[in-house]
C-alpha cells in the first residue's frame, strides 16, 4: 500500500501531513480509475441498493430526500463516511460504487441547502441529476419521484415563428420537448422565465429549468415580438445580432488578428483521404455496440480503456473535455480523473454522439455563450499587411550578421558552437524587424535549445532599447514565456535562468499559474474570460514585471489579459513571445491557436524538437503563428504539400526554400544531435533478449485467433500486456508478491540480472513503462531485489491528471515530484527511477543516469526517442546504454514474437522520423500495421486448444463470469454480461426459448464450497430486476466448487437451479471454450445496472 500511497501524492491525489496521508472523498473514483488499487486493497464493495423518498414537493422550501439503503431487498443500518462505509454487526469497511457515491452526495448537498435556497430552479435542477444518477444504479423510487420528469437543456436553439399575418417572433426550441408545448409556454407568459412546466408524454408534465444566461436570452427572443417590415428583414439576415448582449461590451483594443468575439467551430482541417483502417473498423463495430454505453479511449500512456459512460451527463462531460483539448490544441484531456490522447478513437465517437461528423460547425456548444478572442486563421484569404511583411521578410541574407554574447552570461557558461551559430541566428532575424516577426528553433531534442532563447532574451534586454525591457524601473514591456504545464511546475527556465545568468538580468519574474492569477484579477470580479468576454487582469499588473511565465492553458482561458494593447497606443503588452514546445498549438482554428494569433508581440520565437508530428500541416500553422503568409493559406498548402501526388521529395524541397533553410535569416533552423555534438559519448542500442513460457506462447496464439470475437487494437493491447507481465493479462489484485513476480516472467528476470550488472558498476539506471501496474510490479521487485526505494513518476499534465492546478494537492503533486527527481540524482552510486515515457519525458534531465530500460515499448518511435534524450543529451558524460527487453521463441513455434515484430517496426520507423519534415503515421496507423505484421504471421490452423479445469479455477472472478456467459452461449442462450459493479446482484442474464434467467457465477478454489449466501444474493437479485424488466425470472448458480448441503436445501426450496464443478466441467468438455475467446467476451460486458436491464428489454422487442 506504501508504494501506491506515494504514487496518490506524486499524481496529486493526495496530501500528506507530518505521518498522515489525507485522500479527500472525490478522489477515489479517480484514484480507481488511474489504475491504482487503494480502495480495494482494505475494502469491499458494498453490495447494497438505494430507497430514495421524499419531504414535501419539488419546489417547496421544506423539500428534501430521504433515502436508506436495502441489502436482499431489507434496509440495513449502513453508516456512511464519504465513499466508505460499514454495515451494523459487520467489521468490514465496503466502499459505495461511483455512481452510488454521486449521488448520495448531490442529494446530501441539496439537503443542507437553507430553506430560502431551495428555490424552484435549484430544486429541478438539482433532481434532475437525482434521478437520472438514481435510474441508473436501480435505485427504487418513490412514486411521486418516479412520475416527475426535468430537462436542465443543453444547447438552446432559435425557432423564428411566422405570423398568419406575415410578422415573426423569436421563440425558443429544446432538445427532448416534442411538439409546441415549450413554444406555446413561451409565448403565453408576458417575460421570459426561467422555468417552465410542459406537456410531456403520456399526460404527464415535464419541467424545463433554465440556467441564468439560457434566461437571459430567452428575454432577447422575447424582444423580437411580431417583427414586421425592414425590422423582420434585419433580424431574419443576422440574427444572430439580437443576442450580442449576451457578450459584455469590450472596450479594450486587441492586435489586428483579432476579428471579434464568440465561439470558436471545431473546423475540419482538410485530412489526407484514406479508408478506414481495420482497427478503426474492429472500434466501431466491435467497441461500441448498439445499445452500448461505453467508448474506447487511449490513455496518456497508449493503454486502450473501455471507459463506461451510463449517464447522459457523463457523456456531455467526456465531449465537452475532448472538444476543450481540440480547442486548445492539447494532445489529451481528462476525463474522472483520468488522462486520454485526443485521436481518432474520441474524434470518431464525438462524430458518432453528435451525428453530425459530416458538419463540424454543429458539434455541441456549452450551456454558456462563448467569449473567445477570434483571430483570422489565414485558411482561405490572407491579409494584405502580413502578405508584404512575408514578402520582404523572405529576402535571404547573403551572411549572418555575427553573435553577441549577452555580458549577463555567467563567466563559466559557455555555449557550444552549434548554439553560438543559433543565437547569431536569432539576433540576425531580430534585426530584420519589423516585416520580420518571428522564426521557429526546431533543433532535435537535448541541443540546448532553452540556453540559446535565455542568451537572445538577454542580449535583448541589453541591447535593445525599444523592446522596452532596457530600463532599471517599471514599466516594462514584458517578455512572455509559455510553456506546458510539467516544464511550469519543475521550473526548468527559472533553473536555467539561475544557473547560466547573473542575478538580476531577468528580474522581476512573474510565474502567472494557480493562486497568483486570483490576486492580479480586477476587484471583485468574477466569471472566465472566455464567458463574460472581457480582460480581467490589467495591463498594468504585467507591466510590474521583465518577464511573465504562464501554461498554454492559462493563455487559453485569460486570452482577453494576454491579448490587450498598452493604453493609448498600438502597441502589444508583450515585446517577445516564447512559445516552448510549440508542438502544443499545431493544429490550426483550435482556442489555442486563435489565442495566440490574437497576441501581437514585436518578435515570436516558437521552439520545439518536433515541428512535424503527424501531417505537414503542423508546420504550416507553427510558422502561420510567427510569420504570417508565409506559407499562403493552410488550405493552398494542404493542397499543394500534402494531397498532390507522386514524388514528395521536390514539393519538399520548395517547402525549404519557401523557409530560406540554409541560409542566414532561414525561418527554421534544426539542427540532428549527430550532427552536431561530435564530442557527445556514444549512444548504443542493446536488446536484452529472454525465452518465453509454454504460457505466453499459448496465450500469443488464442488471442491472435480471437480477433473475430473483438476489436482488433484491444487484442493488440491485450498482447502488450501479456508481453510487459502475465499477470496484468489476468488482472491479479491484492499484494504484489515480489518472488512470485519474478518466477511468473523470464523478462523481468532478465531486468533483474542486468540491474546487477549496472549495480557493479555503481551507475543509474532510468526505466520507462506506461502502465501504472508494470510500474508497481518494476518498483516491488527491484526493491526487494537490491533494498532500493524506487520512485515512479508519471508526471502532471496541463490539466493536471483531473486535478486542480492550483490546488493544495497539485503543489503537493509538484514537490512530491520534484524531490523523487533529486533522490535519484543526488544519491550516489547506483540507483533506478521509473519514469512514465508520455508525460515525464517533456522538459526533464536525467544525465545523472547513463541506461535506460524501455520496458514495455510504444509502437511510436517518437516517443521512445523523447524518453532516451532526457538521458542522451547535453550534460551526458558517460556511455549511453539503451536496453530493450525482447521476449522470442527460440524453438519456433511462433515466427515471430510480439516483441520482435515490434522491434522491427519501430527501427523501421525511426529511419523515416529522421527527416524531420516527414511525417509519422497516426500512432493508430501504426498500431495497425503491426497488428497486419502479427497477423500475417499468425498459424494457419487454430492452434488454441479448449480451456480445461486447471485454467478454470485460475480464472479472476470477472473472467470466470465471461466463461460461464460464453458457456451459455454454446448452448443457444443469448447473454448479458451485467457491470462490474452495482450489477443488482446478477453477474449475467440469460433468455432462451421464452425463459429469462438471472446468473450468479461464484468463483472459488478447486475444492471450495459455496454457502447459503449465495441464494440469498439471488433471491434479492430477483427482487431487484423484476420491475425494470417485468417478466418471470428464473435463477442460476454456477461455480467451480461444489455447493454445501444447506445451499443445495436453500435452492432446492426456492427453485434456483445450480451447476456445480461436476456438471460444468463436463459442459466445458461438450462446448469447449477458448482462453482467447473468453477474453473477447469480457470486452463486451454492459456498463452499468441500467444498462444491463435495456440490453435484456430489447430481447423482448
């Protein structure tokens, strides 16, 4: 549990105070949902039922909830605190299941509301996510809640009315209202309201409860009354034009990029045309069934998740935190506290939800207006202005015009040749201003490239008076640094700044993130920037400080601040901006994007190691942001670059001269560490190879030969797991038993024997593995192994891994984090960090440690390269040892194993990322072509062999559910698989021939016995699904062991049929079943009670 507790507090979960760990309640789901097993290594979980009832009506101020909770359909005395509980006359602690907690929390929340807060729009409001949540654990209403139905609406639409005599009228229209009912409400109240009650189906009533600014624009609609003439004329050609007052009026100049204010459309960006894939085909069709209420998602570590989604609110809450990150042009988002990539598989399941994939600009709007900064993107036109600067910008320097070292340098600094060439670049290009506003430093990951910034920054400040950063007092005219959030909170430029720069060059520094943005707002105000539409923080609160580091996400949400011009002029804030890992804001018409063009600094300087990530695109939009027209409008250079045909290498070549490459003032300048570092120790590649068991080489076969029974990139998952440890293939839980660890897997054994090879040495060793699991086995074993204290670090996020940036439990996150990364360096000698290869590679520098383990390897090559160059880089003075662990069949029964296809794969494609302008495939695509190189090689004839006892009781209990629902199948039932948890009781439902039957299946030892309260379970099953599906129920227990005598009394005398060892082993020898194909079965298991319960009303359509 130690090891998990520290991960909680690196990851931001929790907070430590002198020998106590605090974990607030709203983590834990979160804390379950990173992989980590806290709560259910001391706990169980509570299999219990709600009974809501109620005090008075809706509405009233004497409202409020009563609920208890009910075991085998009884109320127990169960005594809550937060997620956790315990039942009278039980010691056990059992924890409530997400939803559960949710809502009893709302409902505890609104009963401790005062009774003057209890108004009619609080009190719909607040049901309507009662009972939604309440409908979807199979909680039992009373009858009044039961009939009462809400709709808190989501997007406003606008109904334009005509008269019979020709005049028109603004009216509102709601999704989920039918007919006119809201329409006739509408107009029969002489002012807009806030709340209306509707005819609603069945002669029942729904009520539609508003929210402030919704109300706000109702009263708009209702201003445009029986419009006739030129007025109806004006208001049907700009409608839109009646709700501006919805925006506060802006008094403030921004740049000229600047267009106006509003909302930002998710445009499409003109993507390469190409079929869709096999994987993209095994998602749509195998993981995400009709009737379905789950995605599958990449996590920030590649680890596809089959993410459930039983409410609609958690729905709009995953689209809305997707579409945020395509905004702002981050690669992930958060979603309960976890992190996924933003890739085809959420593109194509919010283009699924939406049904509008063919019309982006429909994609959902949240319930507020947006206020965003619009700034033309050059997609279709260019500006006059921008186009004559790109012209006389372009005229190439015959020479570069010679360095300056800044006298601010630290007598002891000295910059490299290669980044003495760099800074003579940038100063060069400086002096070219105005038409010359900014360049792209693209040198390869580890050259040094924040040196070479900070050296050009302060040769500025020195040099330059009319940036306005020269003078001793305040004002200035700052420089603004931004960055994502890992390199904020590790302060990787203050460092640098530090230890390079004499005290005071840069001074004063304002680090604007968390606490310190609350205290430069204006006043008292409150609201986002990009809801209330106007600046919140002066220009003279920046104008206090030389130089301002922020996050991209802060930009992003106080663009109207960062955007202003100083007072009276038409000057921009900001004199230079330095966008680090400029990767960040590639794609174009996202927030992000518009933010940043919306600014209008004298000089841009982006920076990033990786201009080109997965199209040629990325290169245009970074350059568009630094020098605009450049390179024409994105959709020309979509056209002329990425969709013509034959030969790239000569369209390439004109793109180099479009950037000056080459040349003095060159627009990019890049530069390859082979290049350049001649006196760097040499870097070698080292497989580490080891024999794989009877078991793993079985296990390769069954689930090559399953991918008709499920998604293709799950069974590609499914093999990475087997490959890293067998037992994150069978989910073990409970204690990690270090011995056992070791004898299960001939690589981690190999890991373990090279570590001692380094140990002699006394050198450090960095391991990089994405699964939270594999990093807690790697942290047991080597710690039982060599009585090391291993850290993991996963790192932080822009949004902090679902954790409030600014929060107590973010700063703990940081310092956790930050001591972790000194331990491993200062300690002397030998010693080994796990590092998560996604999130800690960004910004961090390891060159304390000179090997490096990829332990579980991304089919990516980028990011295997980004990890190794937190090692290989400036400041390396030992010999490199890259080791990759390889698992093979020597006596070949396999081609080729998994490990080996992937090693080929990614030498392959680390030979094309060489070219820094050629693209990668999409992560997908190459997870793809793998998966096409495994199966190609897969045998010809189906070497999987039947599942026999022995494989049966090693089963986990939710594998076992699979088997025993997949047996049913065999044998003509159709199958439900019920949720993990809050599945009522009944691990699967099975109908055949007109009879409907509940499933328990008890795993157990091989000569187990199963006792009575079993059939209570059922019973009170039985009880529990009987009014959501209305038809006669019959029971089934199942289990490996045997059942005691007085179960089989208690069956016998309440009808529920069992199936013992005996008969299901014989079962399994008439119907045999697969390893693989029970696997497969689990996949397509429901995602929570009510979606069980529709998945068996359907049978009965």
């Amino acid at each position: 549990m130690a090891l998990e507790v520290g991960q909680a507090l690196e990851m931001g979960f929790a907070v430590a105070s002198e020998n106590v760990v605090f974990v607030p309640n709203e983590f834990f789901p979160q804390i379950r949902r990173r992989g980590l097993r806290l709560t259910e290594m001391a706990t169980e979980w509570a299999p219990i039922l709600l009974k809501i009832e109620r005090a008075n009506d809706i509405g009233r101020p004497e409202f409020k909830y009563r609920y208890s909770f009910l075991f085998e359909s009884r109320p127990i005395d169960f005594t809550r605190s937060g997620y956790f509980g315990t039942i009278s006359g039980d010691s056990k602690i059992y924890r409530l299941d997400d939803q559960t907690f949710a809502l009893v929390s709302e409902m505890d929340r609104f009963n401790a509301l005062l009774p003057v807060e209890k108004g009619r729009s609080e009190s719909w409001l607040a049901f309507s996510k009662v009972k939604e949540c309440a409908i979807d654990v199979g909680a039992r209403l009373d009858s009044y809640l039961l009939s009462n139905d809400v709709i808190v609406p989501q997007q406003l639409n606008l109904e334009v009315h005509t008269w019979p005599d020709g005049s028109i009228s603004f009216a509102p229209q709601v999704s989920g209202i039918e007919g006119t009912s809201l329409k006739k409400a509408f107009f029969n109240s002489p002012r807009a309201q806030d709340f209306y009650s509707v005819d609603g189906p069945n002669q029942s009533r729904v009520r539609v409860v508003f929210d402030e600014r919704q109300a706000e624009a109702l009263g708009r609609m209702k201003d445009v009354h029986h419009a006739r003439g030129s007025e109806k004329e004006r208001f049907l050609e700009n409608p839109e034009a009646v709700f501006e007052g919805l925006l506060d009026v802006v008094e403030v100049r921004y740049g000229r990029r600047v267009t106006g204010i509003g909302s930002i459309a998710v445009l499409a960006q003109g993507p390469i045309a190409r079929s869709r894939s096999v994987l993209e085909t095994g998602l749509t069709d195998q993981g995400r069934r009709s009737g379905q209420s789950n995605v599958l998602l990449s996590d920030a570590s590649g680890e596809i998740i089959d993410v459930s989604l039983p409410t609609t609110a958690e729905k709009q809450d995953l689209i809305g935190s997707a579409l945020d990150a395509l905004d702002t042009g981050t690669p992930t988002f958060t979603f309960e506290g976890r992190e996924y990539k933003v890739d085809e598989n959420i593109k194509s399941y919010i283009a699924e939800q939406t049904t509008l994939a063919s019309k982006p600009e429909g994609l959902p709007k949240s319930q507020k207006t947006d206020a965003y900064l619009l700034s033309y993107q050059d997609d279709e036109d260019l500006k006059s202005w921008d186009v004559k600067d790109a012209e006389e910008a372009r005229r190439a320097c015959e020479a570069p015009i010679g360095y300056v070292l800044p006298s601010a340098l630290q007598p002891n600094v000295i910059l490299k040749t290669h980044q003495l060439e760099g800074l003579a670049w940038l100063q060069t290009c400086h002096r070219l201003r105005p038409s010359r506003r900014g360049s792209l430093l693209a040198d390869d990951m580890g050259l040094g490239k924040t040196l070479q910034i900070l050296s050009y920054l302060a040769w500025c400040i020195e040099h330059d008076r009319d940036l306005g950063l020269s003078t001793s007092r305040p004002p200035w005219r700052p420089i603004l640094v931004v960055l994502p959030l890992i390199l904020l909170e590790s302060n990787t430029w203050e460092n640098e700044i530090g230890a390079r720069f004499r005290a005071g060059i840069f001074d004063p520094i304002l680090i604007l993130h968390g606490d310190k943005i609350k205290e430069l707002r204006r006043g008292k105000t409150t609201g986002k920037e990009t809801s209330i539409g106007k600046p919140l923080i002066s220009p003279s609160e920046f104008a206090k400080y030389r130089v301002v580091i922020t996050n991209y996400q802060t930009l992003t949400n106080y663009q109207h601040s960062f955007a202003q011009l100083i007072p009276d002029t038409q000057r921009s804030i900001w004199s230079v901006l330095i966008t680090d890992e400029a990767q960040e804001y590639k794609s174009p018409s996202t927030k992000i994007s518009h933010a940043l063009k919306a600014l209008h600094p004298d000089v841009h300087i982006a920076c990033t190691g990786t201009p080109v990530e997965n199209r040629l695109l990325d290169l245009w939009n970074l350059i568009d942001t630094v020098q605009p027209a450049l390179l024409g409008t994105s959709k020309g250079f979509i056209t002329k670059y990425e969709q013509a045909a034959g030969d790239s290498s000569e369209r390439l070549l004109e793109l180099k001269q479009s950037l000056l490459f080459n040349t003095a003032n060159a627009f990019v300048l890049r530069r390859n560490k082979s290049e350049v570092l001649k006196d760097l120790p040499p870097k070698t590649f080292e497989p580490l190879y080891s024999e794989m068991t009877e078991w793993e080489i079985r296990m390769h076969q069954e689930l090559l030969n399953s991918v008709d029974g499920g998604s293709p990139l799950k069974i590609l998952h499914k093999l990475v797991a087997l490959y890293q440890h067998p037992s994150l293939l069978r989910e073990d839980g409970g204690a990690l038993d270090a011995r056992k660890l070791l004898g299960e897997s001939s690589k981690l054994r190999a890991v373990i024997e090279l570590l001692k090879s380094i140990k002699r040495r006394g050198e450090k060793c960095v391991i990089f593995a994405y699964r939270i699991s594999m990093q807690q086995i790697l942290s047991t074993v080597i710690e039982h192994e060599y009585g090391l204290q291993v850290d993991i670090v996963n790192g932080s996020t822009e949004k902090s891994g679902g954790v409030d940036a600014g929060s107590l439990g973010s700063q703990q996150a940081r310092r956790t984090r930050n001591a972790m990364l000194e331990r491993f360096r200062n300690t002397r000698g030998f010693n080994v960090i796990i590092l998560s290869p996604f999130v800690a590679s960004i910004g961090l520098t390891i060159t304390e440690a000179n090997h490096v383990i990829h332990y579980g390897r991304w089919w990516n090559p980028a990011v295997e390269a980004q990890a190794t160059d937190r090692v290989y880089r400036i400041g390396q003075t030992k010999a490199v040892h890259v080791h990759l662990p390889i698992l093979r069949d020597t006596q070949g029964r396999l081609p080729k194993s998994f490990d080996q296809n992937l090693h080929e794969l990614i030498q392959e494609k680390q030979l094309q990322a060489e070219n820094f302008l050629s693209p990668l495939p999409e992560e997908s695509r190459i997870g793809e072509e793998l998966f096409g190189k495994l199966k190609g090689e897969a045998p010809t004839q189906d070497l999987t062999e039947p599942i026999i006892a022995e494989t049966v009781d090693k089963l986990p209990h939710h594998l076992f559910e699979a088997l025993i629902a997949l047996l049913l199948e065999k044998q003509n039932y159709k199958t439900i698989l019920t949720a993990r948890s809050n599945d009522g009781g009944a691990d699967a439902i099975a109908f055949r021939e007109g009879e409907l039957w509940l499933v328990q299946a008890k795993h157990t030892k091989k000569d187990g016995l199963v006792n009575s309260v079993a059939m209570g379970d059922l019973m009170a099953a039985a009880q529990t699904y009987a009014k959501p599906l209305s038809y006669s129920l019959h029971l089934l227990a199942v289990t490996n062991g045997n059942f005691s005598a007085d179960t089989r009394n208690e069956a016998a005398r309440n009808g529920i049929r069992l199936l013992d060892r005996h008969k299901l082993m014989a079962d399994l020898r008439t119907n045999p079943v697969t390893l693989g194909a029970v696997y497969a079965r689990e996949d397509d298991r429901c995602s929570s009670f009510a979606d069980g319960v529709s998945a068996a009303n359907r049978w009965f359509e």
